[in-house]
C-alpha cells in the first residue's frame, strides 16, 4: 500500500510490521529495514530482538527519515528466525 508523507523537519516514514514466531521458538528475531531510491539504499536499519516470549516484545526499529528528499522510496522488511525469512516491500512519496 502506497503512503505519502510531507519531507519536514523531524518527519520520518511510517513503517509498521508485526513478527510472529513459530509456536515453540525459542530463536532470536532479526529485522532489517532498507529504504532505496532508485534501485540505491539510502537508509539501512537492523536489530536482533532476544528469544521470543509470550508477550509481543520485539522492539521495531526507528522509522526511516523524511527531512528533506521529496522522492518516491521503496521500504523492505526482512524478518528471520529459526532459519525462515519473510519479506515485504511498501512504497513512501515523500512530498516537498
């Protein structure tokens, strides 16, 4: 799903994803966010969240930044635990 965002000081794109670990797993979660612009990555974020409990406890990463490149940018979430991987890719116009 497109969204459009205003560049601003302070502004970042909205990213949400949610992590779901198979039942049992007791591996750690790795998520990676890549914002690109024309096939380049500008913006690369990662973290490794503890093993899974019963509560939701992944902590997401910061959302990328929207200061001052009006542009349309791709967003990818890469997800990995127990050796599966997902992957989804959005689209963000950052309006000047």
């Amino acid at each position: 799903m497109a969204r459009r965002v205003t560049a601003a000081p302070g502004a970042t794109m909205p990213v949400f994803y949610l992590v779901y670990a198979k039942p049992g797993s007791t591996s750690a979660v790795t998520a990676i966010v890549e914002v690109s612009r024309d096939g380049q990555v500008v913006a690369r974020g990662r973290r490794r969240s503890p093993r899974p409990t019963r509560r939701a406890d992944h902590r997401p990463l910061p959302d990328p930044p929207a200061e001052d490149a009006a542009g349309t940018y791709q967003v990818k979430v890469t997800v990995s635990a127990d050796g599966d991987k997902a992957e989804e890719t959005t689209t963000v116009t950052v309006d000047s």
